[in-house]
C-alpha cells in the first residue's frame, strides 16, 4: 500500500530506515524478477514500443490461475484498474466499503459516480447485502476488498456472494490476498458471475512498489467492455518481461505464507503488550493499531503524529491513518509485519519511546 510518509529510492546502501508503511512481501523483490528486467533491457527493450496488450502476461496468468486468457486486463497499480471498471459502466451509486483507501473515493468521484459509505457493526467486517438493505442504504454496485486495508480483515464468501446476487457489479480489491492467514481468492468465480471483478497486483505480493503492474480478473464478455474505455498507454515493457519469471515465482509465495501464519499473530501480540498501543484483529500482514496516551499512563509521547515523527528518527516509519475514509477520530496507524528482525526492531523502538 503506497503511504504519504514513505521513502523513496535514494542510491546510499546505509539508508537507515526500515518503512514498515508499505504492505508488500517481508521476504522482498524476487532476484528472477530483477534479473528478467535487466535482461529485457540489456536486449533493447527500452528501445521498442511496448506491448499495451501485455498478452505474454496475460498468457502467463491466464497458465497460473487457470482461467482464460482473455479473462485478464493488465494496468499498472490498483487505482488505475479500478479506474478502468467504473468508468466502463454508466454512473450510479456505489458502495464502499470503509475504512478503505482514499483512491476508492477519488477513483469513483472522478467518473462519475455517487460514493455511499458501507460500515461494518462487528469487527470491521464487511457486512452482507441484506444488513446494507435493512439500513436503508440503496446502491447499484459496490467496491469491496480482500483483504481491506488499513482493517486487515479478510471477506467472508457468503458476503461477496450476496452482494454479487444484489448488485449490477462487484469489484473485489485483492492486492494482498496472497499475505494472508489462510485467506482464499475469488478469481475462480469470475466464470461463473459475470458482473465481478477482481483487481489484483504484483506490488503488494511480489514486493515491486518502483513497477508497478496490477490487472482485472473477470469474465472475458466484461474484460472485452472494460477494454472499450481504458486507456492502456501507461502500459510499460515491464509485464512483457516478467511474464515467464511471475510462473515460476507463483508457487514460491506459500513459504511467505507459510512465514505469515505465525508472524502476524506474533506481531500482534507483541505490539499489544506495548502501553499505549491498542490493535484490531488482523489476518494480512499489516496491524491497524490506536495510539491513545490515557491519564492513567502518562506516556512521554503526546500522539500518533508526535509517535511516528519519533519512530522515523529511530528508523522505523509507519503509516498514519488520520485521512482514510471511515475510520472515525484521530491516533490510528498501521505497521507492515516484515521479517522477523526487522519486526523487533519496530518492538523495541516502540517499547524504548513509551516506557
């Protein structure tokens, strides 16, 4: 998840900050993936007008998820896909579920369409049509996440499926679907429901923020209307040449789930035993945290503002939650779960500036 607050490349190799704002894969960039760019290049890839198409990755994908090949868009980051599906269909009302990136609502008012918050009353799960329906909200389709950033929470199936069942269309946000506890994409269902979407990433699973490449997943009648309004001339020689590498590279990400399992429970854990520090249930790698600084506990730190300026000094930088729609009130951050000793680092750091 790109972050206001996080930091861009610099050449020095001693850069001392570990950015803990950006939820993409703990174990990092793939070497195929650098080394598949550097050979493209080295070949004269830049010399070359790219493939807008991207039909090698969409051939690619198409082997790895099993679906046809012209069941895939490909874009570059998630806003850009999800820019593509609204404008696509005629403006209407549409639900949101929040909290949620503030790229949703930008998204969705640039093109035309009536935002209407969707809340959730237990958890922040997402609730299903039928409770939308009881709290009078009316809306023609909805923009869903899998799982929702900065919750952390995970869709149940039974609720995208009474959406899918209510509404003209769903786009489903997966970009970290594959650093999750156990968590289950919905492309598959995109042959048999033709009014969904699933938007998905290598940013977040491959860990390529600086190259951005995301697609639809849909069936292919939608993929072909969509294909009518997108404008696919931000489409780099990138997907063409990490075609081959994201095949191989696909069955990898178990060992990062694998990883997963027991760090995101560990990571919450340890960060609620920090005073001070409250945290909601997480099941992606990244734990929405409260900073709230009670009478009780005289805290040498005033806020999450005076926090965050104080972690970044020690190295540590967090994203802060103050702008993102939904989430009520002010002291909310989230902390990416990395590797396990960049993950104590953060501990210790927090332990040291509120004891």
């Amino acid at each position: 998840m790109p972050a206001d607050n996080s930091t861009s490349y610099n050449s020095d190799e001693n850069m001392p900050w570990i950015d803990f704002s950006i939820t993409e894969n703990p174990f990092g960039t793939p070497a195929s993936f650098t080394k598949a760019m550097a050979v493209a290049i080295e070949d004269g890839a830049l010399s070359y007008q790219p493939d807008r198409t991207a039909q090698a990755l969409r051939n690619a994908l198409s082997r790895t998820l099993r679906l046809p090949e012209e069941s895939f868009l490909v874009g570059t980051t998630v806003s850009n896909m999800i820019g593509a599906v609204s404008q696509a269909f005629e403006p209407c009302t549409v639900g949101v579920m929040v909290p949620c990136p503030a790229e949703y609502v930008l998204t969705l008012s640039n093109t035309g369409h009536k935002v209407e918050r969707i809340t959730s009353t237990v958890g922040y799960v997402t609730p299903n049509a039928e409770v939308i329906a009881s709290q009078g909200i009316g809306i023609n389709a909805a923009i869903l996440a899998n799982p929702g950033y900065p919750t952390s929470r995970l869709l149940p199936e039974s609720v995208l499926l009474s959406y899918i069942e209510a509404f003209d269309w769903v786009v489903v946000d997966e970009r970290s679907i594959e650093l999750t506890l156990n968590g289950k994409s919905f492309a598959p269902l995109v042959e048999q429901y033709r009014n969904l979407i699933i938007v998905q990433t290598f940013t977040e699973q491959y860990a390529l923020p600086g190259a951005p490449v995301s697609y639809c997943i849909a069936h292919p009648d939608i993929v072909s209307e969509i294909t009518r309004f997108y404008d696919n001339t931000d489409v780099s020689f990138i997907p063409e040449a990490l075609a081959e590498a994201s095949v191989l590279e696909h069955p990898k990400l178990d060992g990062v789930r694998g990883f997963l399992y027991s760090e995101i429970p560990w990571m919450q854990t340890m960060l609620s035993l920090i005073p001070g520090i409250e945290i909601f249930p997480a099941e992606a790698n990244y734990v929405m945290c409260a900073f709230r600084n009670d009478e009780d506990l005289q805290l040498p730190v005033k806020n999450v503002d005076e926090l965050a300026d104080l972690l970044k000094e020690e190295g540590c930088i967090v994203r802060k939650l103050a702008e993102t729609p939904g989430l009520g009130g002010k002291g909310h951050f989230c902390a990416a779960v990395r590797t396990r000793q960049e993950n104590e680092r953060l501990i210790n750091t927090l332990r040291m500036l509120l004891a």
